[in-house]
C-alpha cells in the first residue's frame, strides 16, 4: 500500500508539525508505513463509525466490569476502562529490537535481584552503592538467602516505555514487584476484536494469548515439588484494590483460584488454602499483595491482607511466590545510572534499551547537578510511599523549589533527578477528530525455565490532555491497544487445548474457598431479599393507587396490613410500627419511597442491592461475562436512582419493575449457566433460606391475627400478587380468594416453586450434597434441621392453621410457622459456623 | 564468668486463642567474647514447626507455632553461657579520630568495614534529627579520637537523662526522649546510636541481660533482673566496643549479649500474631544466676 497523504484523510486536522516525534507522521508529514494500513481503514470507516465503535467497545468493557479503581465505594468515583480507538502499532522490525531489550534488561535485573538476597557481590564491588540498596524499604532483610527454585527469581516483569525526541526508546521505570496491566491489555485486545474485527484481522497483529501460556507456564517451573502439576492461587488484597478487576479476571482466566490473606492458613511448614472440603496445599501464589503486607508476623505487623508464617514457608522452599517478596527493591529508580556498569559486570554488554537519564542525589556530583538543574528535572523519591509522588521542576515555584532543595540535602540518599522528555505523541480521538497525545507503554515478560518471553503488544496510555503531563490511570490516563505487525498472517490455532507445561491441577480449580462460599451464598440471599422486598413493595404501591378505597375501613385496614408486611419484610423498624403510626399509615408514601431509596438504611432495597453486588463483585471471578454484565446493569441502575429522592412512588414502578427483570435475569443465568458445584449449591441454599424466610414472615404478619374476612381477600389478593401466584392460584381455585386454599398454595403445594414446602425439599437436597465429615449413619446438623422442618409441613393439617383462639389468634399457624422461622434461622448459623468460618483477624502479640 | 540465664515470658488471655505464629529472639548468639554452653526454649501449649535459624543480622532466631487453642502462653528461655573478661585495655584517649574513622568507612572497600557501613543509616526507630545532631556535636569536637568521644556521650547520657519506666513505650520517638530527658535502657541506647550516626559513624544496638548484684548484705532477689539493651560502636582495626549508657559502664563481664541489630526492631525478642485472644496480661521475668568462673 503505498503511503497517503495526511491532506487526503479525515485526519488533515491533525498538525502536522508537532514539536516532538510523532508515531504516526513523519518529518515531511507523511504517513509511516505500519500506520498505512490503519489509517487508511479508519478512514474509510469515517470519523462518524469509529466514534460509534468506539462508543460500542466502552460499552463492552463495562459491561465486562472493566474499572481501574475502588469499585462501589460511595467515596470514589467508579472509573470504567478508558479505552481509546486508534491503537499503537509497532512495526515487526522495531519490536525485534525491543523485545530484545527487554529480555536484556529482564535477565539483567534477574541477576541483581539475585546478588542483592543472595552474595551482594554488587555492593561489595561498588557497583552498586550500599545506601541505595539498603535505605530502600523495598530491600526487606528477612527475605535474604531465599532462592526460588530454578534461574529465575525475577518471575514477571514490566517496564514502562516511551520514545523520546531522539527516536530511541527509553525505559521510564521498571514495574518489579507484582505488575499490573497485562489483564487489562488483553480486555482491550478482546473489545478491538469485537468492534473493529476485519481492521485487527487484516492488520496481521500479533496474538496476546500465548503469553498467557507461558505465565502459566512460569508458574509452573518455580514450583517447590516438581512431581505433580502444581496448585497455585492468585493472592489479591480484596475487592477494595485499585485493580482488583485484573486479579479477578487473571484468576479466571488462568483457571486459578482467588485467595485474600485469610483463605490461606500455614500449617505443618506449607501454605493451605481454607477450602469447603478442608485444607488444600498451595504449592505456588502469584501475588498482587504488596510485599511488605504479606506476612504479618515477619514484615508489617499491622497488616492485614497477609498470612502469618508465609515468609517461612517460602524461606523452608515449601511455597514459592511470584514475584518473590523483596523484589520491590528493583523498582527503585537510583538502580539506574548504575544499569550500564552492572550489564558489564555481569553480561559483558551494553544496555540495549537505554534508561531515561537519572542521578541518584547520594552521591555528591550528582546532588549538585540535581540542586542546580532542578527546575527542569523531575525528582523522584527512591522508594513509593503512599503521599510521596514525583514532582515536575517546571511546574514548581520558586518557593517550592528551594523546599524541595533543602528537603533533597537533608536526605539526598532518598531522591533521584530525572530527565523531563517530551515523549512521541499517538493519534487519539478526540471529539469528531484526532489529536495527537503523548503516549506511554507498558510492556510485559515471564519467566519460563528457558528464559524471558515477552508479550507481543502491551498496554499503551496516553494522555487525556495536550502537552506534557505524567500518565497515569490513578490521574486519568486513557488506555490504548497496542499492536505488534507481524510479517505474516497471524492464525488462531483451532485448537484450544493449552500446552502441557500450562496445566493446572484440576482438583486444585474446584477448591472453592470459604470465603468465596461465603459470598456466595450472601448472593444469594440479597438477590431474593431484594426480589421479594420488591415484589411486595410493587403490591403495595398498587394498592395505594390503582382504585384507592380510603374511606372504606376494609381497605384500609388491608392496606395497613400490607404496609406493616412491608415493614416486617424489610427489617426496616420501626416504619409502620413507629409510635405513632396514624400519620403513617394515612401517607405512606414518604416512608415506602426510603425504603425503596434510601441505600444507607439497612433492609432497604438499595441497600439489599448494594450489598448483592459488593458480594457478588468478591467473587467477580465466578460468574460467567453475561452474569456479571446482568450485576453490573444492577449497579449502573442502583448509582442512576439514588441521586434525585423527590420521584414520586407512582414513578418508582417503573424502577422497581426494571429491577425484577433484572434480578430475574440474573437467576435465570444462574441456572442455566452455572455448574452444578458447590458454588452453586450455596447460592441456592442462599436463595431457598431467604425465600422462606420472607414468605413466613409475610404470612405472619398477616395472618396470625385473624381479621374480617373481606379484609383477609384483600390481602391475600395482594399476596398471591407479591408472589407471582395469581394465575397459579386461578387455575386451581377459581376466582373465590379464600385463606384455606391460598395457605395449601404457599405453604403446603410442593409442586408451587414459590411455596414453602417446595423451598424445604429443595434445601434438603441441597444439605444433603454439603461436603461433610459423616460420622457413620448420623445426620449433619443441617439435615436434622431440615428433616425436622420437612416433618412439620408433611404433617400439617390445614384445619388446624385456621383454628382461632379466643383473643382471636391463630395459634397453630403462627407456633408452626415460628418454628420453622427458628429452624430456618438456625440452618443459615449452622452453615455459616461449619463452612465459613475465617477465624479472627489475625493481631500482634 | 560462668551464667545461668532463664527468661520466662508470660501471656494470659482474656478469650481463647485459637493459633499462634511467633518468632523469638531468646537465644544467645555465640561472640568473640562469650561461649554458649546451652540453650534452648521451653514453650507451652506444645509449638510447633519449631525451627532455628540464622537472621540478616547473625541472630539466632527461633520460629515456631502454637497450632492448639490456649489461654495461657509461655515461652522460657534457658541458656548457660561463659563470658570472657574483656583483656584488652585500651586507651580511650588514644586511637584513631572519629574524622578518620568516618572516613575509613566511607572508603575502605574491605568487607569488614562494608559491613560495619550499614550501622552508619538511619533505621525505623533511629531517625537523624537536627537536635540529634546538636546533642551529639558537644562530645564530637574537632580531631577528637573515636573512643574518647564515644565515652563522654555516653557519660552525658547518663547524667543528663532520667530512668523512668512510666515515661516511655516502644512507640515514644527519640525526638520526645530527647526533649524531655527521660527513658528507658532502649531509650538511651537508641539516643546514643542516633548522635553516632548524625557523625557519620557506625552504631548498633545489643540486646541482652546484665547482672545486678544484690545489695549488700541481702539476698539477691530472683526475677528482679529485667531484660536489658546498651549499644556498640565500630572502631576500624579495633572492632566493636561495647558501652551501657544507663549503667554508665563499658560492658566487661556482666553483660550477656542476645542477639543485635540497627536497632530494638530488628531484636525483638518475642514477636507473634495470635488468632482470638481480645486482651492479656503480660509478665516478663528475668533470673541472672552466677555459676561461677
């Protein structure tokens, strides 16, 4: 294809005299070769289309739940994926000269990770000061001597890259500890293929997933027992993490389980994973936990995302961690100047990708250089802090400057000067037009046993507005696809079996940690709380204003009913039982709109919502992509309708009607989609347990007491509603609503998937396929449960229910229906008491 | 002198611990100055998992779980040692200056002496501060040889500072020490560590018992010996010299060394995570027995 003019495209707005280096243009203006192809299918498709893709590819990577930061925290703001249209290619030639840099510098920092927990020959032969290494809080001197297994105890490996006006590629910083990204590039890869698929295709890009395999592959070869295909976890500091979306999405896609501190356990010398069938060894843990926070009894004492002991486990080589703790220490940015001579001394080589000019202030003509030139310098502390950032001369004032002069001479050992470049810019679109932007990349490497494999592509940011800022995701940096040409044809293998060294242990995937059945089962539980507190709350409202009666003491006194059910129902007291509840009850509608709203009231349902999804995004990396896209429309739902609390209830029909297709939705893929594990077994026990939870609750408070008959058809009228039961109930008694044949229905009809009997049976099949330690014959205390609360419904005799005592109480009914409450209740500890127990936090001594 | 050694520490829970994971730094690490004739721990509930090793550092360290639930943990540390008089008697007004002494560190590649480099930074519990400096500054003039100064500080210290258990924690900074002249053995011993650092010269921290003889005529009392902390300078040719700012005394035969570091962090003696627990109850006693020669 020959190269097009800039003034024939729609990118002619596009300057064509930026100050420095652009990828896409050259000096005269022209198109560079590898961006031919690209530019000349996103102009044909026309500004209009690639703006409506893009549109389509941010949808699809939030419906994935694609976000970078907290996620649900009412604090933060809930940032999607910034995903930018237009990706960077990189042609097949220039990458074999990065690639080769990369797998350089890897090894190289292989080797000083080495030296520096093993001999320290580095420090003893002035190569490396002793002051930069032992000053850093990354260098952690209980991890010292502890050797993986194999060459490699740099495991993963990033490095952020950027050309400068030179045209060379630079390496910014090194990414050594546990590196983000590579999650994310493969989502972006994954929306591209969907909304630009004939582009990604003809454009001969190279595939991510490979990569993929080798990191599996990595994992595999540092494990401690080589004998068996090793078990390995993926440590993550919980739902609270900036990208915890990545460690879920790893996890899932690896195949391996996802583990907090506390679903590990150290016994025996090894690490266990706290699973629902007992103990599982771990053999190897990729980790996304800091290492300082990892063990609390070795390094930070105050943390608690870690497992006590694991540092002596790794030390004793019965687990091996990815990246090692202590590897943080490759992050400092004053190992740099010192780069050149270390490669010499340990490889007989010159660096191949050079690193951005750096002078490390604790030594004395590098302070000076930095206390004269600080104005143009970006200064750096060696060691990331939360609080401690890097700050750019030119953007201080004369004041700051002279601070951060005297600040660098009290602790010079503490800072680096770097060189402020301008970087090469990269169309971004940006309104109805293309603007360049300066542009970094992430690049990503594992360790196999045979060496470093680098993954062809990577995450590429730039930034969300002209000129030189620092990128970043935390500041808002809009993310790119990044694409390596290759020379032919890239084929997806039509088989999807992975290759061997990838295996992982099958028994291993199925441990489901007690943790994640925890959540699980909680998601179960709200999704139905939410359901039934809707459906009763939708009766309600239509009560109130389809053809409201108030003058009649029948209806009211049926409305009351329904509006203290809804009260009882929700747990929210003291609503319509509130001391003076007159007022109340006569307008009701201020109360019913909180406790549809009002997500800071528990029992509520914005709060039973809100409390469905942060269980649900725990275990973010359970549900299949169409489960997740269901909760997260629940979410985007939830945000949208807590701001204005002025609708009126009638308008809250709408709302409530979307919500139970949502969650209808979402039971619906639960049940098809889902695998019939023990996930699925707690979801359902969730479910089951709260549904005759609410049903027994509802019945009580209105039945219990027996009121006017033409009151009681009222209610039961708007009950069979509630329950979705009215045509049921028709089909098998007519049109005459009377208490006898509503309570067989709700109560006793096995074959009604909403009564209670049904809910029993089915939780006592469920109970009965817990993992359980059996003691011979005998029943687990869940099946002695159920079996007693099977018995009462088998036995119960519908004339007995409606015996009405003298004060006018139905005695029978409610003692049955309160014991069964109790049994319920007691099921829902049992199992919390003999599956999820955590244990308490770990303290100090 | 021949010692006995028994270290019982004592914790008493209000609510059952279900496990515990701890690392203790109770054994006595061998030095040129003294021999371990034995030692060994005496745990309850029964560890487990109890391995020896060796820290950064050179301290025997000590790593163990209690895997039962309890309410009561104890863990005894036992040790018979030798310790050999300090022979040589050195002039502290001799020697070199501290001027040349930081320099030799700064410079001198051998290994020795890199090692020693690393007690010449700032550590988590000593932080130099202008008014560390300045204290120091007094006893460090111009030319003045290493010892000499490293003596009059630690002389100052003693006279400057009051003992006082109620005044401090581990969590006081040496900053507040400083201001209000109050502390501890630990206390000193980092404020004497931090002034030798701020001159750009080696310091650690030593860990370890002292023995207290009874006054006269009474019996010596059993457990009134408390675990004790001094500190040690690094003297190029010489090696480390040990001296006690609460005692006001260069250590020569009474000093029994556990274990040392940059500072109290690094030689806890006890360190642990419990499950459960709630409060406890601490008691720490120490017992100093003098066997004979």
């Amino acid at each position: 294809m020959k190269p097009q003019s800039i003034t024939e495209t729609q990118f002619q707005s596009y300057p064509s005299n930026v100050n420095s280096y652009d990828e896409m243009l050259d000096g005269n203006g022209q198109v560079r070769p590898h961006w031919a192809y690209l530019m000349h299918a996103l102009n044909e498709l026309g500004t209009e289309e690639v703006t409506l893709r893009h549109k389509e590819s941010l949808k699809l990577l939030r419906e994935n739940g694609v976000t970078y930061n907290v996620y649900g925290d009412p604090n933060g703001t809930n940032r999607p994926w910034k995903l930018d249209p237009v990706p960077l290619p990189i042609s097949g030639d220039e990458w074999v000269g990065i690639e080769a840099g990369l797998l350089q510098r890897a090894e190289l920092l292989n080797l000083i990770l080495t030296d520096l927990y093993g001999p320290r020959e580095l420090i003893r032969k002035g190569l490396l000061p002793m002051e930069l290494v032992y000053n850093h809080g990354g260098f952690l001197r209980a991890c010292d001597q502890i050797r993986l297994n194999g060459r490699h105890q740099l495991v993963l490996y990033a490095a952020d890259l950027a050309r400068g006006p030179d045209q060379k590629m630079w390496v910014l910083g090194d990414r050594t500890q546990a590196p983000s990204g590579s999650g994310y590039a493969l989502e972006n890869r994954l929306a591209m293929s969907r909304v630009l698929p004939t582009l990604l295709r003809n454009a001969q890009v190279h595939r991510l997933e490979p990569f993929f395999q080798s990191l599996r592959a990595g994992l595999n070869a540092i494990a401690p027992d080589q004998t068996d295909v090793p078990r390995v976890a993926v440590l993550t500091p919980g739902p609270f993490n900036e990208t915890f979306f990545e460690h879920a999405y790893l996890a899932s896609h690896l195949g391996y389980p996802l583990v907090q501190g506390d679903d590990l356990t150290v016994r025996d010398g090894h690490v266990w994973l706290k699973s629902l069938t007992g103990l599982q060894r771990v053999d190897v843990i990729l980790r996304r936990v800091d290492d300082n926070y990892c063990d609390p009894l070795e390094l930070r004492e105050d943390s608690r995302l870690g497992v006590p002991g694991l540092l002596e486990v790794a030390r004793r080589g019965n687990v091996a961690i990815a990246n090692p703790l202590g590897s943080s220490i490759l992050e400092n940015p004053g190992i740099q100047p010192f780069l050149p001579g270390i490669a010499q001394h340990f490889l007989g080589q010159s660096l191949k990708l050079p690193s951005i000019a750096t002078w490390w202030c604790g030594q004395p003509r590098e302070l000076e250089y930095v206390i004269s030139n600080i104005h143009q310098l970006v200064i750096k502390p060696i060691y990331r802090k939360p609080g401690v950032r890097s700050v750019f001369g030119h953007l201080l004032s004369k004041q700051e400057l002279s601070e951060w002069r005297a600040r660098i001479r009290a602790n010079p050992a503490f800072f680096v000067g770097q060189e402020h470049e301008s970087f090469s810019t990269v169309p971004s679109l940006v309104g109805n037009g293309y603007e360049p932007r300066q542009t970094l990349l992430r690049c990503f490497l594992v360790a196999r046993a045979e060496g470093y494999t680098v993954m062809p592509g990577g995450l590429t940011r730039s930034a969300p507005e002209k000129g030189d800022i620092p990128i970043s995701n935390q500041m808002g940096g809009i993310s790119k696809d990044t694409w390596v040409i290759a020379s032919e044809p890239q084929h997806v293998p039509t088989s999807n079996k992975p290759e061997h060294v990838g295996d992982s242990n099958p028994n291993h995937n199925n441990a489901l940690p007690s943790r994640a059945a925890d959540n699980i089962f909680w998601v179960g539980r709200y999704a139905e709380r939410a359901e039934g507190s809707i459906r009763l709350l939708r009766a309600t409202i239509k009560k109130l204003y389809i053809n409201p009666d108030r003058d009649n003491p029948i209806y009211e006194d049926s409305l009351h009913s329904l509006l203290r059910g809804v009260t009882n129902l929700t747990g929210t007291w003291p609503g319509f039982f509130s001391e003076d509840p007159e007022v109340m009850l006569q307008s009701p509608d201020k109360e019913l709109l909180s406790v549809v709203l009002n997500e800071q009231r528990s029992g509520s349902i914005a709060n039973s919502l809100r409390c469905l999804v942060q269980s649900g995004f725990a275990v973010r990396d359970l549900w299949s992509s169409d489960t997740w896209r269901v909760m997260d429309e629940m979410e985007d739902h939830l945000n949208r309708s807590q701001p204005h609390d002025e609708g009126t209830l009638w308008h809250m029909q709408d709302h409530l009607d979307h919500l139970i297709t949502t969650l209808c939705a979402f039971s619906g893929l639960v049940m098809e989609n889902m695998t019939r594990g023990n996930g699925w077994l707690f979801l359902d026990i969730g479910r089951r347990l709260e549904r005759s939870l609410l049903l027994i609750s509802t019945l009580r408070t209105a039945f219990s007491v027996r009121q006017n008959d033409a009151v009681e058809t009222q209610l039961i009228e708007s009950l069979l509603d509630t329950s979705d039961n009215t045509i049921c109930y028709r089909q098998h008694y007519r049109n005459y609503f009377e208490l006898p044949s509503f309570l067989e229905l709700l109560l006793l009809d096995t074959n009604n998937p909403r009564s209670l009997a049904y809910q029993i049976a089915s939780l006592q099949e469920h109970v009965a396929k817990l993992p359980h330690t059996r003691h011979g014959l005998r029943l687990s205390g869940e099946e002695r449960l159920m079996l007693e609360a099977s018995s009462i419904l088998s036995l119960a005799n519908l004339d007995d229910f409606l015996v009405v005592s003298k004060d006018n109480i139905r005695e029978n009914l409610d003692q049955q229906l309160s014991r069964l409450y109790y049994l319920l209740s007691t099921l829902s500890e049992t199992i919390t008491a003999d599956y999820f127990r955590h244990g308490s936090s770990p303290q100090p001594l | 002198m021949r010692y006995r050694v028994t270290h019982k520490t004592e914790y008493e829970y209000t609510e059952i611990v279900g496990q515990s994971y701890n690392e203790a730094r109770l054994l006595p690490r061998l030095c040129y100055h003294q021999n371990i004739i034995s030692t060994h721990l005496e745990i309850s509930p029964r560890e487990a998992d109890y391995r020896i090793r060796e820290d950064f550092f050179g301290n025997q360290v000590a790593y163990f779980s209690v895997p039962e639930p309890h309410r009561e943990f104890s863990v005894t540390a036992i040790s018979e040692i030798q310790i050999f008089s300090s022979a040589q008697q050195l002039n502290f007004a001799e020697g070199a200056s501290w001027e040349t002494v930081k320099e030799t560190l700064e410079k001198d590649r051998r290994r020795e002496i890199q090692d020693a480099r690393q007690y010449t930074l700032d550590s988590p519990f000593i932080e130099i501060t202008p008014s560390l400096t300045a204290y120091a500054k007094t006893s460090f003039t111009i030319g003045r040889p290493l010892l000499e100064a490293v003596h009059e500080l630690m002389e100052r210290i003693y006279r400057d500072f009051i003992f006082d258990p109620e005044f401090t924690t581990l969590a006081t900074p040496l900053t507040d020490v400083l201001e209000h002249r109050r502390g501890v053995c630990q206390d000193f011993a980092h404020l004497a560590i931090g002034s030798i650092r701020s001159q750009g010269l080696a310091a650690r921290y030593v860990s370890g018992y002292i023995e207290t003889l009874p006054a006269p005529g009474k019996e010596k009392l059993v457990g009134s010996d408390a675990s004790h902390a001094w500190f040690s300078v690094y003297l190029p040719e010489v090696g480390w010299m040990d001296f006690d700012p609460t005692n006001n005394q260069v250590p020569s035969d009474q000093h029994i060394t556990i274990a040392w570091g940059r500072d109290y962090g690094d030689v806890t003696p006890l360190k642990g995570v419990i499950f459960g627990g709630h409060n406890h109850e601490l008691k720490v006693s120490v017992e100093v027995e003098r066997l004979g020669h």
